[in-house]
C-alpha cells in the first residue's frame, strides 16, 4: 500500500489488520517502509494469589520473631 494512501486510512487499515489477521506493508516510491502487523495475542489471565500453594511448603513458625528483642542491639 503506497504511503499516501495509508496516511489518508491509516485508522480504517488497522482496523482491518486487527479484524482480519493479515498484515499490511506500506512502501514509499516502491519501497517497503512498514509492516502493521496483528497485536500479539495476550498473556492468559492467571490466578496469582494461590499459585504456588501446591509447591509451598512451611516448616516452623512463621508469626513469631526469629529472635528476642533482648538480642537487638537498638534495643540497649
């Protein structure tokens, strides 16, 4: 498609692409310039909270603290 062309359509010529798949190459004096090419298909939607629950395993108590505060040395 020359360059003027896809200038005067450029809005209706994405469309297109985006409907129909096919990409379109825009040249200038005979020669390619641009590809518009489809969007890459989106990253699926995954749960996030809870993915990793069946490769988590705790060991120990994770709500106390690791050490007692007569050991902190901002403490004396």
């Amino acid at each position: 498609m020359p360059i003027s062309k896809f200038k005067a359509t450029c809005l209706s010529v994405m469309d297109r692409v985006r409907r129909t798949g096919r990409p379109v190459r825009v040249t200038r004096f005979g020669k390619p310039v641009a590809d518009v090419v489809p969007p890459a298909p989106l990253p699926s939607q995954q749960r996030r909270l809870g993915r990793l629950a069946d490769r988590t395993v705790i060991e120990g108590d994770i709500v106390s603290p690791v050490s007692t505060a007569d050991e902190w040395e901002v403490l004396r």
